[in-house]
C-alpha cells in the first residue's frame, strides 16, 4: 500500500502543502460564517494556485479568495494580517 503523504500535488509532496496551509491559515482568523468561508476558499485556491504555480504569491491567492467570498457576500470586510500577505 502506498504512502499518502508521499502525494506529490505540483513540486511539493502532500504533507508538505499541508503544514504550510496550516501556517497560513494562521494569519487569516476565524470568525463568523463569511470570514469562515474566507479560510475555506483561501485553502482551496491556495492548494490550487501552488500545485500550478509554486511561485504564486500568498497575496495573490488571498485576493482570489476575497473576490470570491464578496461574490457571495457582497457587505463582507476581510480579516486578516496584511503584513504576511504582503499588502
């Protein structure tokens, strides 16, 4: 049976794509639904972004992920340390 952890997903394997979402995930708090959503759609675009890209910067997945979230919640005022993203 093989290791799941030795996924690659892109140039890194799974573990390692896992431990820095968690890392990032820190600088974007939970909150109510729509900040929830928010680390959600982060992760997923993130995920997404790296395994296309590994050079994508976290600010740039970030801002997909607020246009995204706003689609839907249109009110919607992001949290997040703008020092790590970088904007």
């Amino acid at each position: 049976m093989s290791n799941p952890s030795a996924v690659r997903i892109g140039a890194v394997t799974a573990d390692v794509l896992n431990r820095l979402l968690r890392e990032e995930l820190v600088h974007i708090p939970r909150g109510d639904f729509p900040q929830n959503e928010l680390r959600m759609v982060y992760n997923i675009e993130r995920r997404h972004d790296l395994a296309r890209d590994p050079g994508v910067s976290r600010l740039a997945s970030l801002r997909a992920a607020i246009d995204s979230v706003q689609g839907r919640h249109p009110a919607f005022a992001p949290t997040y340390e703008s020092a790590f993203f970088g904007g």
